[in-house]
C-alpha cells in the first residue's frame, strides 16, 4: 500500500476530495505521522470482511469491496468500504476508502 495515498489524500485535511475522509480518519485516532497504523488497520479490515468482486466496465479491471469494521487507535471500530483494484499481476491496490454509517454503530 502507498505511504502517498494514505498520508497526501485519506489523512490530509487540505485534500479537496480526503478532506471530509481526513476528518474522520483522524477523529479514530489515525495520524499523519502514523501512517502504518492505517495501512496496517486497512489490511486487518480486508482479512476479517469478505469482499465482493465487482466489475464497473465489461473490459474495466476488477475491483474488490469489502465493507466491514476498521480496528482504530482509540479502541473503536467504525464501519468502512474500502475498495481495491486487481492489477494484471494479481496485485490489489488501495483505490478508496470511504465511512458507512450503520444501525448499530456508535453516533
């Protein structure tokens, strides 16, 4: 996972489209100084949800989605989508991550 797409856009509260996604990264405790704790919080979030293939174009790459809880610095566990697309060498990368709200969550 890339340090810049974690630290310039999904921690950034400058970033024009991270912002709002910066806000709430950082109210679970995530940190721009600490950008391993997020890469490491998003792997965990991928290995305890099962993700759904999905495919935008008939000939688009694939994209996993996994939506499902992200274990956060502070203790809680918010409720996320992340989505990944499968590169031609079988490599997923991190496209976006975005906060759901659920039922049953914390307000």
């Amino acid at each position: 996972m890339r340090n810049n797409k974690l630290v310039d856009y999904l921690l950034d509260l400058s970033h024009p489209r991270g912002g709002s996604k910066a806000r709430f990264f950082l109210a679970f405790g995530f940190s721009r100084d600490r950008p391993m704790e997020l890469a490491d919080a998003l792997a965990d979030h991928v290995l305890r949800t099962e993700g759904r293939p999905q495919n935008l174009t008939e000939n688009g790459p694939t994209k996993l989605v996994f939506e499902g809880r992200l274990r956060a610095p502070n203790g809680r566990e918010p409720w996320v989508r992340s989505v990944w697309q499968v590169e031609a060498d079988g490599v997923a990368r991190l496209v976006t991550v975005v906060p759901l709200r659920r039922a049953d969550e914390e307000a």
